[in-house]
C-alpha cells in the first residue's frame, strides 16, 4: 500500500494546499527517484525506483485534484469513506439538474452548476478547518456528484462548439 | 546492457569524455529527413556526412536491380521509396492514398506490408532499418568507434505497432534502443537547456506526416510533459497534396495522373512549397502539356487553412484538458521542416498571442534533445524528462464498454489498481482484455492483449473481488496483473502488442473521441440498462426455477408473462423503456422474490449452506 500522499509530501493537514510548494516537492522528490536516474545505477535499484517514483506521481495527481485530496485527508483522519448521502432532497436535486443538462444544456446552467459545486466545496473547506468531519463527509459526497455534472456539462457544451465548427468548415467548403 | 552497469551516483557529472566513447546517438528517424546526434562535452551536435559534411540525411532509399546494398539518401534509379515512415507499424488496409509502389498484404502480420522494388520485397521496416544503418555509419564514421545504442524519436501520437516496428528497425539496423521518446518531448529537452528557459512551453510539431502537440513546464532541471496529443496523418505530405490537387484543377484538363506521375508531380510541389519565400510561381510540365501557377499568400491560406484549422482545434483541446488557456505559454517551439510557412506561423501568433520562437532549427532540434536523452540513461543527468503516456489504457467490460484505468496523459511511471467482480454465479474464471485508446468501446479502441484469470472461489455474481494493476513504466511498458484477493490468485502478463487493429481507426482516435463522444456515450448507457435488465432477469429466472412451489397459480402466469415481455424490451434499443419496464417487472415480482428471499434466510438460520440453494 502506498503512503497517504499528505505524509509522503509532508505537509500539514488542511483541505488548502500550497500547490507550489507541492510542485517543489514532487520536483525534488522525482528529481531523487525518477528510475531514469538508477537506470545506469543497477537494476535492483531502478526496480525500487520505480515503485517510488509511481507512488509520488499517484501523491502529486491526488493532491492537485480537490476530491482525491479530501479523501486521503479524510483517511489521514482514520476517517472511511463508506457513508451515504443523509440528504433525500439532495439526491432529487441532482436527478433534476442531471435531467435539464441532458434536455437543454446552456452557458448560463452550467455556470450555475459551477456556483453550486463553488459553494459545497466551501462546506467542505470550512468542515475541515473546524474539524467537523462527519459534515466535511457529507459535503464531499455531494462534491463528487456537483464536480461529474460540471464536467457532464463542460463536455456537453464543448461538444456542442465542435459541432458548430464542425457545421461551419462543411460550409465554407462548399 | 551489462558494459554499461557502473556504479555512479545519481545526479554526478560524468567524465566529459566518456559518451564519445560509449557510442549512444541520438536520431530523429523523420519522414522526410533522418538526423544522427550525439554529445561532444557535454553539448549535443549533429554528427554530420564525414564526406559531404551533409547534416541532413534525405530518407529516400533507392534499390537497384543489380546491387544488393541500398542506396540511401538521395534518388539514382531502380526503385525509390519516400516518406516510409507513414507506412511503418501499418497494414493494407490502413493506407489511404495510393501508393506509387506495388504494395501487397504480407505474411507477418496484419500490421506489415509488402513493397516490391523490382524483384525484390521490401517492408517498411527493411527500409526503415536502411536509412538507421545509414546514420549508425554515418556516426561511426565521424565518432570513429563503434555506436550500438540509441534514443530514437517517434511522434507522440504513434501507436503500439508504429513503435514496435520501429523498435524491430533499429534491431535489424544493429541498434539497442535506450527508449523512443516523443518527438515533441525531445525537441522541448533541447530547447529548454539550449536556452535556459522556465515556464510553460508548448510544442508545434509538424512534421513531413504527422503532426505532434505537447505542452511542458520546465523548472529547474525537470522537463514535466503536462499534456500531448496529436493526428499521426497530417504532416506536410498532406499541404503538398492539398497543393497538387488545387493545381491539377487549375490545368482543367481531364487527365490521369500514373501513381509515379502523381509522385513526380508531389515532388515538384514540395520543392516549390518549400522555396516559397522567393517563387510563388510554377510551371508544371506533365505529359507534355505545360501549366503556370501562382500562390500568392491569400490563395495559400485558401489552400491550407483547413489542414491548419484541424491541428489548431487540436491544440485548443489539449491546453482545454489541462486548464490552460493560449495565453498561459510562454513560448511556443516549432518543429519540422512544414512550419516555415508564413501564414501556419500567422496562424500560430493569431491564437496565442504572441509569435513563435524561431531561433532554433526547426529540423534539427529534435535529433539534438534525442541525444541528451540517450546520455542522460546511459550516464545520468542533472535533468530529468518527466514524460507522460500519449493514450488511455483500459480494460474491456461485459457489452465491450471500456472501463480506463491509466488515462492519458497520466506521468510515468504509473501502477494503478482497481477492483472488479465477477458478472456471474459460480463464475470461477475471468477473461481480461487491455486495450488502448480514448473511445468508450473496445472494438474502436486498439487491442493490446487477452489474459484470463483462473481459480476465482464460486459465488454468487458480484461477491468475488478482484484487483487489477496496471502498471506502466517510464519505457512505456505496460504491465496488467489480476489477483483474486481471497485466495490470492495471481495471472500477470507484460502487454506485447495483439497487432490488428483497424488504424483507420487509430488514427483520429482523440479527435472522433471529440465528434463521437455523445453518440458514445448513449450506445453505453443503453448497454448499462441492458446489462442491469438482464441481470435482473437472470436472478429472476433462477429464482423460479428453484422455488416452483412459490409461485402460487394466479402469480405464475402474471410472472411469466412479465419476464416474456421484458425479454423484447431488452432486444429494443429504447433505454428509457427498458428502464421503465425493468421497474415494472421488479413490482410485479416483488412478492414472489420477497418470499423466496424469507425462505432463503431461513434456511441460513437453520444452519444449511447457501451454497446448497445456489440460485444456479
């Protein structure tokens, strides 16, 4: 099992993170595991290397990405992920949303689903600054579902772009 | 491999003399020009003809009838080949243009075709290995000692095949090859030492056939590849096609152009295109009938703004995929002979902002960052390449549905684990098959291999756990291992490439992930409802068919029916009906499953085995 990414890069326990500071360390870190740097040395090494250098990439992609992160805070805590969302009303509210980006996907409902994910992350955040991790579970339970409809949407409008483009190039051709 | 193993620290400079000694070349193996490098202390240069002090070397191999060896670099009769690098790691089938050769399916693989040069057969990896040999003599000529070991560049966006058929060039030319790396990454590696450069930079990479775009952040040493992608068939073999077209329309004539008239006429184009800073004038002579040409910079634009449009879209979507925006690079690095074009570079300033860097030569950089690669993994570096994989690597699920496990773009090296489970009762073996590519089905993505797991415990579906770990190292080797985690049965294999797959396909992989994305999107969901409708029809089933005595007359009938009916629904490709009728189905049974579900707790309480009134 590979460390929880907040040890191996040893910074402290918060949802906020100091993302130069962690590219200096995974920087410092690959600089002194990369295989490509035992690949002269011997074979063993650069074995070892390897499983090192892949568990620092993992901690680096999991501390740059706002919801892998609050997991492994979470498990820094002792705390599982193994809850279900306690809100009925939430889970309504994101078919519904799920629904009206399917049936009419606009700049301005996107934009509004990027509010919504903006304010549950500030749940989280400020859960974890009062260390109330039983709210920050929750908060990032809904984060999940907020952040796939962002994406859902930011994929459907891009989509919607290319196909215009797309539409525009067959024309001037013509 | 053993001559190199020294014990060295990492990171410690090495004796300034010692890879003039050791024989580790770097070369940029291009469509249309191939280059050889290697580090003169500690400054890496193009090893040039010890002769005609010629640095490029033309990646043209005549045959002749008479001469076993080849000619390589410049045309002198018997049978010539071009731009070979386009059909290297390709099958018959995959080609688009026609060929002005005789090319025929070969018996090594569907991946593998035959030319004839006269009487003899060639593969593009024959011919491929000539030009490496060419520049293995070229370097051995000019280092004096004998060079085994090499970096070679490749386009980031070549597949499985096209690397593997490199590799084997460079074997049948007598090279080890250290790594092939990315052209893009390469070419950034060079820049970024030559100038000392921090920040964000982007790479352009239009070579003779295909195009390349990566984006690096260099810091310090490091040289982190943030995103790549890329069309490995559109290069400037395609700006000279689009051109011929154009004028064989302006002839207005009704002729038909023999594939070696076509070729002759490209290479008329090509060479005009290329001296387009002095002539936009043309006179072209074909079966005696002469025409005259113009191509003034609105008429190019004309020509080939479509053929620039489609690497610029591809260019926005890749700084899109890593939050950035043009504006964030800090300089963009161009490569290959085809970006010397005014109105490409016009383009190019349009969207970021800011006019590309040209104060490296376009030709030449690659070849130059390929040699500090190969002595950074013979003799260390104070630099380090971190490179990331161009494609997604995932795993076929029940309905072709493929699940990613490493996804593009990801740095290497990279182990990942996920869990899966068994799809049936009493399931004890599992087929795996790991693909690569960024569509959401297997059949459009492209085969890597087959492996089956065994010895998985019987259960009912879904209670079996096993984990499957991908693991890619900084070669590009890919390693897939599944573990059953209750006995700890274990099937590992190192992914060689199942060749086969349609590159038709391939080759706008990222692109028709673009197009296609919704239309795959809907075919999968539609495949989930109907994997989970028959999933419940299968449980069902079962259940009646162990519990005949609980399925009281009036039910029987209402039941059967039921499960007749949804049978139809599934084979209709209508999700929403599925869905809603599945739900239907589950109301009309709840009773009947409810009880058999009372008796099944019972009888565990009772103390007999489950296993016993397995549903299967």
């Amino acid at each position: 099992m590979s460390k929880n990414p907040y040890m191996l890069f040893q910074i402290p326990l918060t949802y906020d993170v100091d993302k130069q500071q962690i590219e200096r360390t995974y920087f410092r870190l690959q600089k002194e595991f990369h295989p490509d740097r035992y690949r002269h040395v011997s074979s063993l090494e650069h074995e070892a290397a390897k499983v090192q250098s892949g568990h620092i990439n993992t901690a680096f992609r999991i501390l740059n990405d706002p919801i892998d992160r609050a997991k492994s805070l979470l498990e820094a805590h002792q705390e599982t992920m193994d809850d279900a969302i306690e809100d009925p009303d939430f889970l309504m509210d994101i078919m519904e949303l799920q629904e009206t980006l399917e049936a009419q996907p606009s700049v301005s409902f996107y934009e509004s689903l990027v509010e919504r994910r903006q304010k549950i992350e500030e749940t989280l955040r400020t859960a974890f600054l009062n260390k109330d991790l039983k709210t920050a579970k929750q908060a990032l339970l809904k984060l999940k579902y907020l952040d796939n409809l962002v994406k859902d949407g930011k994929k459907k409008l891009s989509l919607e772009g290319d196909a215009k483009e797309i539409q525009k190039d067959l024309s001037t051709s013509q | 491999m053993s001559e190199l193993l020294q014990l060295v620290e990492p990171g410690t400079t090495r004796d300034p003399h010692a890879d003039a000694q050791s024989g580790v070349v770097g070369i940029d193996l291009g469509t249309t020009n191939s280059l050889v490098a290697t580090l003169i202390e500690g400054t890496p240069q193009i090893i040039p003809d010890l002769d005609t002090g010629a640095r490029l070397l033309p990646s043209v191999v005549s045959y002749l009838e008479d001469q076993d060896a080849p000619i390589v670099g410049k045309e002198v009769g018997g049978t010539t080949f071009r731009s070979i690098k386009r059909l290297i790691g390709k099958g018959l089938d995959d080609i688009e243009h026609s060929l002005p050769w005789e090319a025929s399916a070969s018996q090594e693989g569907p991946d593998v075709i035959y030319l004839q040069a006269g009487s003899k057969t060639k593969t593009p990896i024959e011919i491929s290995a000539d030009i490496l040999k060419m520049l293995k003599k070229r370097a051995e000529a000019w280092l004096k000692h004998p060079v085994k070991q090499a970096v070679i560049t490749v386009p980031a966006y070549f597949d499985e095949a096209a690397r593997m058929a490199t590799k084997q060039a460079a074997h049948l030319a007598g090279l080890n090859v250290l790594r092939l790396i990315n052209e893009p990454t390469a070419a950034a590696y060079a820049y970024g030492l030559d100038k000392n450069v921090e920040g964000v930079y982007a790479v352009y990479d239009l070579g003779g056939g295909t195009f390349d775009f990566s984006v690096l952040k260099l810091s310090k040493g490091i040289f982190q590849v943030l995103a790549t992608s890329g069309n490995r068939d559109l290069g400037g073999d395609d700006f000279d096609r689009a051109l011929a077209d154009m004028f064989l329309k302006e002839r207005n004539r009704d002729e038909k152009l023999s594939p070696s008239q076509y070729a002759d006429m490209l290479h008329a184009v090509r060479s005009f295109k290329e001296n387009l800073g002095q002539t936009v004038d043309l006179r072209l002579e074909i079966n005696g009938v002469v025409s005259q040409h113009t191509l003034p910079p609105a008429k190019q634009k004309q020509v080939w703004s479509g053929l620039i449009n489609d690497t610029l879209t591809l260019v926005k979507a890749t700084l899109d995929d890593i939050f950035l925006s043009p504006s964030d690079v800090k300089g963009i690095i161009l490569v290959g002979g085809s970006t010397r074009f005014d109105i490409l570079r016009k383009e190019i300033e349009s969207l970021f902002g800011r006019p590309p860097l040209t104060d490296l030569n376009p030709d030449e950089t690659v070849a130059l960052g390929a040699a500090l690669q190969a002595e950074s993994l013979t003799h260390g570096s104070e630099h380090l390449l971190l490179d990331v994989t161009p494609l997604s690597l995932g795993l076929e699920m029940m309905g072709g549905v493929v699940e990613k496990i490493i996804h593009r773009n990801t740095p290497l090296p990279v182990s990942k684990t996920q869990e899966f489970t068994t799809y049936q009762n009493n399931q004890t073996g599992m087929q795996l098959h790991v693909v690569q590519g960024e569509r959401e089905f297997s059949k459009d993505c492209r085969s890597l291999g087959h492996f089956e797991l065994t010895g998985i415990p019987p259960g009912v579906a879904g209670s079996a756990r096993i984990q499957v770990t991908y693991s890619l190292d900084a070669d590009g080797l890919l390693t897939v291992e599944a573990m059953e985690t209750q006995t700890k049965t274990r099937q590992h294999i190192h992914i060689k490439p199942t060749y086969g797959l349609d590159d038709k396909k391939i080759r706008h992989l990222i692109e028709d992930s673009l197009i296609h994305g919704q239309d795959d999107m809907k075919t999968r969901l539609l495949e989930s409802a109907r994997l989970d409708g028959k999933r419940v029809l299968q449980g069902l089933e079962n259940l009646i068919k162990n519990n005949p005595d609980l399925l009281q007359d009036a039910d029987s009938e209402k039941i059967h029916e039921a499960v007749k009916q949804f049978k139809d629904i599934l084979q209709q490709s209508n999700r929403d009906l599925i869905i809603a009728e599945q739900k239907k189905l589950e109301k009309t049974c709840h009773a009947f499953v409810e009880s058999c579900m009372n008796i099944r707790v019972q009888q565990a309480l009772d103390g007999r085995n489950i296993e016993n009134y397995k549903e299967s």
